[in-house]
C-alpha cells in the first residue's frame, strides 16, 4: 500500500494499545508532541479495564464500574484518539492498515498488550479463560449459579460430585490470586447462607511444574503455598491437565469432578506482533533491542507483553505492568531526544529497568511481597499490594471507586452474591430442573 493509497490519516507517533505502557507513555508525552496532529493514540475499545484487579471483580469484592476507566479522557490536551482495531503493519510504507482505514506514522509504538493463552488440544471447550473483564463476568456468573442451587431445599435435586468444585489451571500469579480469592468466597457465603451447601466446596489449584509462579523467588512459592493451605484450597504441583470434560478433568492419574475449570497457564501474543519480522521468544513475543525497538527498524518500538527485552542486569523482563509503566516514559524521553535531533545511539541511553520488587495478593487480607530487598507477608503486604494498585489506576475516580468497594465490602456484601438470590433459588428450586 503506497501512502498515498488508503492512507486517510496520520500522526508523527502513533501509539497503538492505551495500556499499563500506552497509557504512561501518553502521561509523558513532551510539549513537541501534545499539539495537534504530533500523537494519535488507537485501541480498539474506548475504555480500558484494569486487569491486575479483575479476580476481585469475579468475586464481587470490586464493581465492574470501578475497573473500567474512559479512554478518551487520557488524551485531552495529550493527543488524538481513534477507536480502531488495527489488522496489519506496513512496516516499508509506515503506515497501519486498520479498520478506519490507513494510518501513517513517522514513529510507531506498539503495546497492544497480550491475551490469555488457550488450552492445548481439545481441552479448549472445556475451559472458562480468566484474564478480561469479560471472562471476570463470566466466572462470577458461574459461582453464583453453582452456590445457589447447593444451598436451596434438600427436595430441590439430587447434588452430584464437584458441583460446587472450582478447579484452576496455572499456577502463575493470576491463578494464585483467581484461587486465594474464590476460597475466601466460599467461606463469606458459608457465613451467610441459611443452609449449609449440599456439597463441599473445594478449590483445587493445578500447576504442571514443580512450584507455583515459577518467575518469581522461591519465598513468592513458599508464602503462597502456606496460605493457599490455611485457606483449604488443595494444591496440585507437577499436575499438568491431560484431558476435560463437561463434568471434570484429568491430571496424572486422577480424574477430578468439577463444576467450573478455569485457564490460567500463560499469556499470547497478538498475531499483529507474531508476524512482524525478527526473533520472537516466549508466547510470540517480539525481540526488541536496548531502545526497545525492532533491530533494523528503529522508528518502530515494542512496549510491555508484546515485547522481548533482555535487560543486562535483570535477564529476560517478564510480561508485567511493572516492567510495562517504566518502558512507557522511557520511550516518551527517547522521541523527545530524536525529535530533537540526538538520534545517534551514543546519545540516547539505553532502557534499563529499576527492578522495585513484587507483591502477590494471597486474599483480602494477606498478600506476599519483596520490595526494594524488604520481604512482607501478611496484612503488610497487603496493604502494600492495594497502594500499587491504586498508584497506578488511571485517574482519581478509579482510586476513589476502588478504595470505596474495599471499605464498603464488609457492609454491604459482594456485589452479585447476597441473600436475595438465595432467597429467589429457593422459592423457585422445585420448578427449576437442572
């Protein structure tokens, strides 16, 4: 495509994804690219959900509302804002092929994010996915559809094994925190339901290496290990899933009946990064070099998930919104020196990541953490955990909405689970066939 083919728009940076690395960049855009015409953002969505809070949303600790934040107000006074899907990269012509038609850029900056990974094989349809908004919906919808029915009139039906199991694939953070969460639902409805579930409630998390979040320190392991066991869930280590069912599945020799399974063993790379050309590491992500940007393209940058970057101290940065929040002003201050004329490699310092440390909610109020060399369990880090997090919402009513469904948790409930659905479950349970 030529560029003066289908090319209808354009801007001298183009930032493609208004995530944890988007967004930052466009927080630190320098005076030269907020006028108009410098910088256009695209996302295909116009808001964007905060994903390191979506296993609360699953189990009605946060609002849906409080994790969605606007996009377009981001880019006031910033930049322009278009809502496209972008399908292809003409990396010869600069420009995007999107579903608003071309788009042409001087600089380009990738940090469309990743995707869950899906299961191999057949397990595919057998799976729930845990990682948007979206799939938080679902699953949330899944528990309360499971609990109801197990704690109406024993005449209602007849309980079948694993009707109230959850069982988790991964063993990474997602699915430590997804599985932390659920059992600490489980004993909040117990506490408030009239009658004690017809079944068991079991949380049975599956992690086909020898520990859980294997990137992590062993001390992120042993803490999580310990609490997830005070908490009940059964921790299956060296248990990779080989075959599901509607009805449950197989890990190793034992088959396990289950209700709700659920994915959460890996990222993806969209397939706009995958077909770029170069190295591409781990789940597709692309190899970028010291100025995150493509060898032999050095107007095309890859930021956060998308991007592979081996850091001279820290070794290959894994894909988290720590990593991505510091490549996005980094990036800011390197098109400030290239669009000043100091585009030689000696005059741009290469990116070099501040490792502050990791934290890992174990429940409402119990989290791991290192920070800076400090190792915190407990209440500590929790509170540690919640201060990131609101740190790095995107605005002020995020925070305000995020810290208001904590405080207000204990109340006014959870939101989708309260005794009115209980209440309705059993006035309806003699009619209702499963």
């Amino acid at each position: 495509m030529g560029r003066g083919e289908g090319v209808r728009r354009g801007a001298r940076v183009v930032v493609v994804g208004a995530g944890f690395a988007g967004a930052s960049l466009i927080r630190n855009l320098p005076p030269v690219l907020r006028r108009p015409g410098q910088t256009l953002l695209l996302d295909r969505s116009e808001e964007y959900p905060f994903i390191p809070l979506v296993h609360e949303v699953a189990v009605g600790r946060i609002h849906p509302d409080s994790v969605r934040s606007p996009i377009p107000p981001l880019c006031e006074g910033r930049c322009g804002f278009l809502k496209a899907e972008v399908t292809g990269i003409d990396l010869a012509e600069k420009a995007l092929l999107t579903s608003a038609g071309g788009v042409g850029y001087e600089y380009l900056v990738l940090a469309a994010g990743s995707d869950a990974a899906r299961p191999p094989g057949g397990l595919s349809s057998h799976f729930q996915l845990f990682w948007t908004l979206g799939d938080a919906l679902r699953l949330r919808a899944s528990l309360r559809d499971a609990w109801y029915p197990a704690v109406g009139p024993p005449h209602a039906r007849e309980p079948r094994p694993g009707d109230l199991t959850i069982a988790i694939a991964g063993g990474g953070a997602t699915g430590v925190e997804l599985a932390s969460e659920v059992a600490v639902l489980f004993r909040y409805l117990e506490k408030r339901s009239t009658r004690s579930p017809a079944v068991e409630p079991r949380v049975v998390l599956l992690e086909a290496e020898e520990r859980l979040i294997g990137w992590l320190p062993e001390y992120f392991h042993e803490a999580a290990l310990e609490q997830l066991t005070r908490l009940g869930v059964e921790v299956r280590l060296n248990a990779p899933v080989e075959e599901a069912s509607e009805e449950g599945l197989r890990a190793g020799d034992d088959w396990l009946p289950a209700r709700i399974r659920v994915w959460t063993a890996g990222i993806e790379i969209s397939n706009l990064v995958k077909e770029l050309p170069g190295e591409h590491g781990p789940a597709g992500r692309i190899r970028v070099d010291g100025h995150l940007t493509l060898p032999g393209r050095a107007e095309v940058y890859v930021l956060g998930d998308a991007g592979f970057y081996e850091d001279p101290r820290h070794g290959p940065l894994p894909p988290t919104a720590s990593v991505a929040v510091q490549q996005g002003p980094w990036t800011a201050r390197d098109l400030s020196r290239r669009l000043r004329g100091r585009d030689a490699p000696a005059e741009r310092p290469p990116f070099r990541f501040f490792n502050r440390g990791y934290v890992v909610s174990l429940g409402p109020e119990n989290a791991v953490a290192d920070a800076l060399g400090v190792r915190l369990r407990g209440l500590a880090a929790q509170a540690l955990y919640r201060g990131v997090l609101l740190y790095y919402l995107k605005s002020r009513r995020d925070r305000v909405l995020a810290a208001s469904d904590w405080a207000m948790e204990r109340t006014i409930g959870r939101v989708g689970f309260d005794l009115a659905a209980e209440v309705q479950s059993e006035a309806s349970a003699p009619s209702d066939p499963r």
